[in-house]
C-alpha cells in the first residue's frame, strides 16, 4: 500500500548520458561510523537497550530514503539512540532538572532535506568540529580530533617515529609485562587504579575520553566519515572510521594506523558491498608484526606471535580481559547490501577487575548518600552500580553502510500488468557479439527505450495473449479437473471459514474472556 | 450502566524485564472524551500501544463495546474504527498534504470525500495543500495527522500527546477541533502530559503515576488533586 506514493515521489534525475539506464523506483541507504565504540551490558541499568549504555566517539551517521529524503548527523560523543533521542525522558526520570535535556541532547548536529537545516556544524571543543549536510542528491557527515593535536594519517605515524614510540610504549609497559608472565595479577590491578606505574600518569594526562580505561585501549586521534549519494541509477553509502596509533594494554599492543571502511552500493543491476580494515602496523611488546593474508607475519615467518607467550594472555583472561578480531557481517540479497565491521575488539568482564580495583575499599556509599533526596532516583541508581559488574566492550573502528534499490512498477498500455524485477525468461541463446552490457540481464524493467537489437528479441507479451483456458497448469473451466479444482477451492474456504468462526465456539473460545465476555471484533461504528 | 466502548482491566505490560502498566484500569463511556494524565515515564503512552494492538499485555484484558479484543491486530482494530494518532505526528515527509491525505483513500473512503472531510476541519490544509509535509510548522503537521485519522472514520480516537512540541495557541486550537470531533459522536481518548488544556474539554479524566491509574473522576476533581497525585501524594 506505501509502495505506490514512494514510487511516485522517486527522485526524478535527468538522463544526462542518453543511455537507457535502469532507474530504480525506490531506495533506502545509511552509513555509520565510529571509530570508537563503547558497550556497556549490565542488566541492572533500568535502560529497555541492549547494549544498556553505548558511547559513541567522533560518531557519524546518515541516512537517505526515496523522495529523496536525506538526514546527516554527527556528534562528539553520541550515547545511542535510547539515551540521545530520549535525553529528557531520562533526565526527568533520574529526578534530575528538566532544563538540562529542554533542547535535547545537546552534543550533536544535524542535518536534514528536505527540512531545515540543510547544513549544519557544530565545534564540540576546541579543535573538534562537526560538520553535517544534506541534499537531494545525498548526506555528508563528518568530524574528528586527535587527543594530542594528531589525527590520523598524521607524519608521526610513520614508520621510524611508531618504531620508536613502540619500544617506548614497550618500555613503559615492560614491568606490565613482565609482571603478567609472572602471574601476578596485582600489577594490572594497580594500574588500573592509577598507580604508581609513570604510564598510566602518561595516559590520563593525554585527555583520553576513556579515563581510567584509557589504559587498556588508548587511541591517539580519531576521525570517521559517512557519506550517501544517490545518482539516477545507483545508491552508495560509504562508512569509514580511522584511529591513529592505538595501544592496547597499556603498550603492549600497538596498532599504526587503523583504517576501517564498509562501502555499499545498489542499482538493478545487482548490490555490492565491501568491509574493509587495515592496520598500518602491529607491535606486540616491542616486536613489530604486520599483517599479511596468512595471518601475522614476524621476521619472515608466519607464527603464532612469537616472543610473546601465552602466560600474559592468560593472565589476561583471568582478569576477565580479551582481545578478538571481528569478523565482518556481510549481506547481499539480489539488490540489497549491507555490511557492518570493526578493527580490534576489547571485552572487559569487570567482575575480577573490580576486585583488583578494591573499589569496596572507598567511601564512594557515602559519597551517594550525601547527594540530595530531590535526586532520589539517582541516588539508588548510583547505589546499585556499586553492586554492578558490566560487561564493557571496547570497539575499535566501527562501521556499518547498507544500500537498497526496488525496481518501479510500470504499467502496459492495458494498465494492468507490473513489469518483472528481473529476466524471468531464459535469454535466447545469440552469438551476436554485441558486447553489450554483459550482465546478462534480459530484462527491460519498463525504461521504454528500444534496444539496438530488439529486432533479435522476441515479440513483445501483449502481442501474443493466449487464451486462459490453455495456459499450461489450468484445466478448462469447465472441464472435470475444472470443477475439481473449484470443488477444492469451496472446500478450503469452508474449512477455513469454519477453523475461523466455529472453532472458537467448539473449543470455549467464544467465552475466553476471563471476565466472562466474549471475544472477537465489535465494529465500533455500529455500537 | 451502558457498555463502555473502551474499558481496560487489570492491564499489565513490560518491556523485556521492565514492567511498565502494573494493572491498568480504565473506562472509556461511548461519546466521551476521557483524558488519561501522567508525568513523562508513566506508561501512558505504552497504555496506547496496548490498546491500539501494537504491543501485548501480559495479564489484564482489553474490552471493546463488551467484547475482549485480546489478540486483535491493529489493523484489525483500525478496520472496526479504532484510530491512533501517535506522537510525533508520523507523517510521510516528502509527500505533499494532498498526497498525505490521499493515501487515507486506501482505507476504502474516495479520495474527494477524504480531502472534503480534512479541509472542513482544518481549513489551513487546504492552503497548504501541495506543501511538503516536512517543511510544515510542528502545528501543521499534527493537524495533518488529525486530518488523516478523521478521514478513517474513527469510532473510538486514541490521540497521543497531542501537544508535544507546540505552542499554546496552537494547543488550544487543535483541543477545540478535538471537541468539536467528540461532539459528532467520536469518543476520544486523549494522552497528555499537561494537564490544564485536556481537561478543558474532557468529559472525565485519569491520573496515572508508575504504571497504575490512581485517580478518576470528573475534570474540576482531578484539576483539584493533580498537584498532590502527580508529585506522589495519592500512589
């Protein structure tokens, strides 16, 4: 039913080339980008979400949909839709005053067509700056910032300063090191809580969004992109996150340059997509890796991480830590794709960490409990976190991008008859090296211009109607297989008349109700 | 006592794991226009989606004219003349008013008699008939929605927060249509979270506070205790 007014707004562009394109009837296309993701899972949180919290850095989004209708967003920090759309929901539910959320979620700007604005940008802080825009032809969304002035792609990504960064870094985490092979714990544990490790001094003083857990995932600069564009037969939405040097593990583990793109495109002729990460260098304490289709390559053989052994890894686990890479989710169907992936996830099961934290050893009840009663609910909120042990989960380069295309629904002169979606008809089997299109598609999805060959073709359908009664896999009507046939059709519709309205009946149905009313559809026009 | 067109009993519905009616109830008196009141979060507007067939109780029973409609799908509902105007208005952007309205006509109501029955209510659509819907003032585009769910011929009118966003003036003008709705015979069921304009034209009134109605009464009543029941006096 929504099908024919979309088809009838359907972006009408010119035909500038002459050639007979196929224009699509109708699409829908988005791209999402983060370069850093954060989840947060911990059933407690009276959030209906899963996960219950997300934050979203430097994150981008846009979306388009027939008409055309384009919408572009971008935020410093975007909470996810549950909080950042219904930011005065919560507020005024934690008993917070209504005037913090009176103009929504403030840290994002958007941009939409039709609609106002049609551009819009917004400086988060300083050296940060949003910048979103939408028209009929597609939406662009963008942003980034680097926590020290450098974002990626940066000159001292390259090789020789990473290299010395690396063993820096290394350095600086070695007793980390040296300490998990021991299988002492306590070290992370220290860390963590801010310690006495020069490190973790170094990191917080970094201004890393992340705080204390800047110390497990540290990235130096970050920037993504999402872009929509719509032309006269196709649809693309590129989503692309970049990271600069990222650590893991307070420098145990360094990634140079992480890039990750997840690129969708749609016509009739077919949808493509592509997930794509790269990494422009691997250290893993102090050892420089890189990656090649056979996995992680060192000094010319490919092993499984030499020089490392599994002691910190499992030390790792222990603390409830792990480090995966994700495989990309990819989906093509006929004209629709979609992909989405990340670079190097970090789940952190805090249950053990916390204990390591020695978190009960802080005052922080009574801290809450000196908050106001007007804050009532927040109050038990922060109360019952005390007693919560999330699940966090660190994505790094998070992207997504779909795009759909449906073909229109023309009409013969009869006016009746939708046009195919595609070539149902085998292809006549024809040498005439036309070197067309080459995709094999024989099927005029209603564009009206006449192939250069259509002479070869064969005759149009509405010149050749045949008879109902001898279209093969129909008796005639008034044949016995015809009346059987109908026999069998009356017979299904009796039964299914009487599964509908008898059953009910037969089994009690009618009184259902446990207020002893029956049950069924009253037509409140007529009461 | 006649049987009510709407009346819900002991309604309970959750999100997942998060109760949000805790056993509604509920009367809707055929013709009347009933005002359901409550602060933001109290499951007002999931109560619509329970009503509506959008979403299912978990215990409760949902009546209508008499009769459970337990099960009933919403457009099984819309067919038998329940209509939903939900927030945020949910009208189609890149389509002109006209055309907006013009879908209604799949309903099985002609096209001319939708547009000759949305133009009579609300005059302004006529003047704005080939605008895009989404370059229309917040004010425009609710008329619009009101438009369109007239055009179905409703029995029962389930409208939800129909002031959201707007201004006053624009408010008032739009409860007056409501009225004038009601007055034909249309029995409304409004959702809001300001009290002072729904009550205005209300034949009766609800409070609801934490998934529970804990007040009725007529409107100069609940006007009276609104203060003590919205901040908890009457939970």
């Amino acid at each position: 039913m929504l099908a024919l007014p979309v088809l009838a707004t359907s972006p009408s562009f010119a035909d500038d080339a002459g050639t007979p394109a196929q224009a699509y009837g109708g699409f829908t296309t988005s791209a999402t980008a983060t370069p850093l993701r954060v989840e947060l899972y911990e059933p407690a949180i009276p959030i209906p979400a899963d996960p219950q919290l997300e934050l979203n850095f430097s994150f981008t989004h846009v979306e388009g949909a027939s008409g055309p209708a384009s919408k572009a967003r971008v935020s410093a920090m975007w909470p996810g839709s549950p909080v950042g759309e219904g930011l005065k929901t919560f507020v005024t539910q934690l008993g917070l005053p209504e005037q913090l959320a009176a103009n929504g979620y403030p840290v994002q700007a958007n941009a939409q067509s039709p609609g106002d604005p049609s551009t819009a940008s917004q400086e988060f802080f300083p050296g940060m700056v949003g910048r979103a825009s939408a028209d009929d032809t597609g939406a662009v969304a963008r942003t980034g910032y680097g926590l020290s002035g450098k974002v990626a792609g940066d000159d001292d990504s390259g090789d020789d300063d990473s290299d010395s960064a690396a063993s820096s870094n290394a350095a600086g985490a070695g007793g980390l090191l040296d300490a998990l092979k021991g299988g002492d714990l306590s070290a992370l544990g220290s860390l963590l809580s801010g310690g006495s490790q020069s490190h973790a001094d170094t990191s917080a003083d970094s201004g890393n969004p992340l705080g204390a857990l800047g110390l497990l995932v540290d990235p130096g600069g970050m920037s993504s992109s999402s872009r929509t564009s719509y032309t006269a037969d196709s649809v693309t939405s590129v989503a692309t996150s970049q990271l600069g040097v990222v650590r893991l593990l307070g420098g145990i583990v360094q990634l140079d340059g992480v890039t990750v793109t997840s690129k969708s495109t749609s016509s009739l002729g077919g949808a493509t997509t592509k997930p794509k990460v790269s990494f422009g260098g691997l250290t893993i304490a102090g050892t420089a890796f890189k990656f090649t289709s056979d996995g992680i390559e060192a000094a010319g053989s490919t092993t499984a991480i030499p020089g490392l052994s599994d002691s910190p890894l499992k030390a790792l686990e222990q603390l409830g830590i792990s480090i995966d890479l994700t495989q990309p989710a990819k989906e093509v169907d006929g004209e629709t794709a979609s992909s989405s992936i990340a670079g190097p996830t970090v789940t952190i099961d805090t249950q053990p960490v916390l204990k390591l934290l020695s978190l009960d050893k802080l005052p922080l009840a009574d801290l809450i409990n000196k908050l106001p009663d007007s804050a009532g609910q927040a109050k038990g909120l922060l109360l019952a976190a005390l007693e919560a042990h999330p699940k966090i989960v660190l994505k790094l380069g998070q992207v997504s991008s779909s795009a759909q295309t449906i073909a229109p629904v023309t009409f013969d002169d009869g006016g009746t008859t939708p046009a195919p979606s595609t070539s149902p008809t085998p292809a006549p089997d024809t040498s005439t090296g036309t070197g067309g299109t080459g995709t094999g598609d024989t099927g005029d999805l209603g564009s009206g211009a006449p192939d250069a060959t259509a002479a070869d073709q064969p005759a149009p359908v509405t010149a050749d109607i045949t008879p109902t009664s001898a279209v093969p896999g129909l008796p005639p009507l008034g044949s016995v297989p015809g009346m059987l046939v109908l026999g069998a059709v009356a017979l299904a519709a009796g039964v299914g008349w009487w599964l509908r309205n008898g059953i009910a009946a037969v089994f009690g149905g009618g009184a259902s109700c446990p207020h002893g009313l029956p049950s069924g559809l009253p037509d409140l026009r007529k009461v | 006592m006649a049987v009510p067109i709407l009346e819900a009993v002991g309604v309970r519905a959750a999100y997942g794991r998060i109760e949000v009616l805790r056993g509604v109830d509920l009367r809707v008196p055929k013709g009347a226009v009933v005002a359901l009141l409550g602060p933001n979060g109290a499951g007002k507007s999931t109560f619509l989606k329970v009503v509506s067939g959008q979403m299912e109780q978990t215990a409760g029973d949902v009546h209508m004219a008499g009769v459970s409609v337990r099960g009933a799908k919403p457009e099984e509902l819309a067919r038998v003349g329940l209509t939903t105007v939900p927030e945020g208005r949910s009208v189609f952007p890149n389509l002109s008013v006209e055309e907006n309205l013009t879908l209604m006509s799949y309903a099985g109501v002609p096209a001319p008699q939708v547009l000759d029955t949305a133009y009579s209510y609300f005059p302004r659509l006529h003047e704005r008939r080939y605008q895009l819907a989404g370059t229309m003032s917040g004010g425009e585009q609710q008329m619009l929605a009101l438009a369109r769910a007239l055009c179905s011929d409703p029995a029962l009118l389930l409208l939800d927060e129909l002031s959201m966003g707007l201004a006053p003036l624009i408010v008032e003008e739009l409860y007056d249509t409501v009225a004038q709705i009601a007055q034909s015979g249309v029995s409304v069921l409004v959702v809001e979270q300001f009290a002072r304009t729904a009550l205005r034209i209300s034949d009766y009134a609800a409070v609801m506070t934490g998934g529970r109605v804990v007040a009725t009464g007529e409107p100069e009543e609940i006007r009276s205790i609104m203060a003590d029941v919205m901040l908890g006096g009457a939970a």
